[in-house]
C-alpha cells in the first residue's frame, strides 16, 4: 500500500537534540509498497478515506511533540473509511464489513502515540472503531480525535458545561478552538470566542461555529491589555460581569496571565496546548482568582474510562448528525498533495478542519448529508 512516512524530525538533529528546523517537506515521504498492517482476532481492516492532519501532527513530526515515535512512522490520529476485513474476534452486531467507520489510533495499546492513519490502509482496534451515521460525509468525521475529542474533554468532562456558563475559548480559530466553541453553544453555554488576528475573526464570524462575540487578542502585551478590558465589557453585556466559569486555553504563553484576569472566582481554565509557547504560570494571581488549572488530555481518560467515552463520541455525532454542529471539512487537500496540510501548520495558516483526501468517497447519499 501506499503511505506517507516521517523519516527523521524536523526540528531535532541526529543526535536527538533540537536544532533549527528543517522544512517539513524534506522529512516525510509517500512511500510505495509499504506492508499492509497484519490483521488480529480483535482488529479491523479499514480501507482510508481521509485522514485528519492538525497542528500536533505537524508538531510530532518536528519531533517537539510529547510523544516521539520508532521512526519511520506514518502521521495521522483520525482516520475515517470502510471496513474491508475484520477479527474473528470481532462481531456483526458490533461491526460489519462495508461498515463506514471513524478510528482513532491514540485508542489502541499499540497506536504509536497516534499514528498510523495517513495510508491506504488501516489495522485498528475494534475498540477504536465507531459507525458514522449515513448523513454525515466522512470527510466531516476525519478530525474528531484531534479536535472534538479533545475540546469535549475539555467542555464536558473537566468542565461540565452547561446552560448559564459563560466560555472563553482562544485559538478559536484553530481545529480545536473551534470545536469547543461549537461544543459549548451546544450545551447551551453562552461562549466568547478569542483569536489573534482580525482576518482569523472574519473567518470564524462567516462559519457557523456560533460565538455569542469574537474579540482579538493580538500578539503583545498591549493588545493582550486591551483583550482583557473588551472580555469584561463583552462578559458583562452577555450577562457574566465576574467573568468566564470555563476557559479553554489552546495558545498559553505571554496570553495566559490575561486569561486569569477573565475567569471567575472557582472557575476552571483547561489547558490544552501551548501553541505560543510555555510561560512559567504565577501562582500569586491563581491564588488571587481562586482559579482552578486543569490539564486536559482526553486519551488517557478515554482509555480507562471506555464506555464514558463512547457515550461522548455518540454525543459529538449526534450533534454533528442533527446539525446542532455544522459538519464539516475546512481544508481538503489531496493525498499526493499530503505535505499541503503540513506545510498549514508550518506557515501558521492552519483553520478549522485540516482532511487529507485518501480516496474520495463516491457512493455518498447527498440527500441525506448534512455537509
């Protein structure tokens, strides 16, 4: 089969250490006649459609990312297609041949950190393996690991949301930002949406993620200063004068002390990732706040907590399948064009749902989408 392969990081020299990085383009490869994954009495054989490419897969790739895996690997968390083959282990009532399914490889004991989606086939967990509805497009589901998982974590499980919160999302522009802008207005939570760049606002005003009011932060301590004086403003017009009870940090750095100064007394802030880098965090101004800091990575929870979390995936597709969330698929790029949806997050010009089109799925019912 054919499939993309990561050869050396970007970002780390032969002996490991980091070094000025190289173009990630001159690191990963389409490979030909890479052996087809073995299937086992518990594993399903998946025939790819699309893959799911966002900033951690970029980040893996540099070798910055937490995991670091056996090189060479093939990147890719999420993977959406058809089921070709199964486990003997596997039965009908839980998944059937010709089934069009959504894994997730950060599920498995062996999924390599998350990986292993971005090739013509996939040998995954049954565990791992959920049935799409028929309306939903599988480009639509091919990033639900990377960014509704881990925002629903994030809204639900750390911060269980709902009807009279008030969410402050950064990086809403992003894969993630954007899922849990969507997830809380859900959930009935009224959501200030941040980001850094005006251009990045018009873009998440014409989706429809559904922020109560998007506001900019910036890139400098002057811009972060006048962010936090427009979130009271925009806090107390929606009704939320002490400020955020949930605040989903997907940028930290420099941001993060603007970011204390808006969540409420006892409110929580998830952090998520660190797209701005990793601040030294003041605990005199946690203390002041009675703010709660809670890390927030959803796959170690997912995997000891099973049936809690396909009760989850099961939320996310209904609202997806209902049109409570907008299904969609942001940026589709070609599999021979693969490095496309690296080079996004390279130039920091990732938005929304990044898919890399395997196979385009021809038999799709169009009256039934929903994207």
């Amino acid at each position: 089969m054919r499939a993309v392969r990561c050869h050396r990081f970007a970002a780390l020299d032969k002996l490991g250490k980091p070094c000025s990085p190289s173009p990630i383009r001159t690191c990963l490869h389409l490979d030909e006649n890479v052996p087809v994954p073995s299937l086992s009495p518990n594993k399903v054989l998946i025939s790819t459609n699309y893959a799911g490419i966002q900033y951690p897969d970029f980040l893996q790739a540099q070798g910055l990312y937490q995991i670091k895996p056996q090189l060479p690997y093939i990147p890719g968390m999420d993977v959406a297609g058809i089921v070709i083959d199964k486990g003997s282990d596997v039965h009908d009532d839980q998944i059937q041949i010709g089934d069009r399914v959504y894994a997730n490889t950060a599920l498995c004991p062996d999924g390599g950190g998350g990986t292993g989606a971005l090739a013509e086939q996939v040998c995954i967990s049954s565990q791992a393996v959920f049935p799409i509805p028929d309306e939903l497009h599988l480009s639509s589901v091919a990033n639900i690991g990377r960014n509704y998982c881990a925002a629903y974590h994030s809204i639900k499980v750390i911060g269980n949301c709902g009807p009279g919160d008030l969410v402050l999302v950064d990086g809403a522009s992003g894969g993630v930002g954007m899922a849990a802008v969507e997830l809380a207005r859900a959930r009935g939570a009224t959501v200030i949406a941040g980001v850094s760049h005006t251009t990045k606002a018009a873009m998440l005003t014409r989706t429809q993620a559904g922020a109560d009011k998007v506001l900019v932060y910036g890139r400098d301590k002057e811009s972060y200063n006048k962010f936090k004086k427009e979130f009271k403003a925009a806090a107390a017009e929606l009704g939320h004068p002490e400020g955020a009870s949930i605040i989903v940090d997907v940028v930290n750095g420099d941001l993060f002390p603007a970011l204390l100064s808006c969540v409420k007394p006892l409110g929580k802030i998830c952090l998520v990732g660190f797209v701005a880098g990793q601040k030294p965090i003041k605990p005199g101004l946690v203390l002041i706040k009675e703010a709660q800091i809670v890390g927030s990575l959803w796959g170690r929870w997912a995997r000891t907590h099973p049936v809690e979390f396909r009760t989850n995936m099961n939320e996310i597709l209904s609202y997806m399948s209902a049109g409570t969330i907008e299904p969609r698929a942001d940026n589709i790029i070609q599999f021979n064009d693969y490095v496309k949806a690296f080079e996004l997050f390279e130039n920091n010009q990732g938005l929304g749902n990044t898919v890399v089109c395997v196979k385009s799925e021809t038999s799709f019912n169009k009256q039934k989408s929903k994207l």
